[in-house]
C-alpha cells in the first residue's frame, strides 16, 4: 500500500467513526427523551393508578376490575422495565 492509499483509508476510518460516535450520541438523546417521558407518566396517571386500586380493594370479587387491576399491574412492571432498560443505556453511554 503506498502511503496515499494508506491516508485515504485512515480517513475513511475517521470518517466511518465519526458517523458511529454521531449514532451513538443519538442514542443517548432517545435514551433521554423516553426518560423524560417516562417520568411524566406517574404524574399523568397516578390518579388512575390509585382508583383502580381503591376500586379493587372495595370490590375484590368483581372480575372485571380485578380484570382492571391485572391489566394496570402488567403496566406498572412495564413501566419499571422501561425505566431500567433507560438507566442501563445511560450507564453505559457515560
């Protein structure tokens, strides 16, 4: 490989870093975008959350709001989940 050739290639090297290191940026920005998000669901439904529970808890024999309950507990685990896939992308792009 003549030294121009072995220039050209470390460019393009470069290149090719600088539109990964961008990717990964990016990344970082989602990562922070679906945590503000995140955040914001307690506060748009914890009134939600508190009244499915009130309402099982009046009527625990009622299938269609233990029905209720299951699907909003499923939520809750999925919100949790949510919130430590973003914290691990965030402590590993620190």
């Amino acid at each position: 490989m003549t030294f121009s050739q072995v220039k050209t290639r470390l460019d393009s090297l470069a290149d090719e870093l600088q539109r990964i290191a961008q990717r990964i940026n990016g990344i970082g920005d989602s990562a922070d975008g679906a945590e503000a998000a995140l955040n914001a669901l307690p506060t748009n439904y914890s009134e939600l959350i508190s009244e499915v529970d009130a309402m099982a808890t009046a009527s625990p024999d009622d299938p269609a709001i233990l029905a209720a309950k299951a699907e909003k507990d499923l939520m809750v685990a999925e919100y949790q989940a949510a919130q430590d896939k973003v914290a691990a992308v965030q402590a590993a792009l620190a």
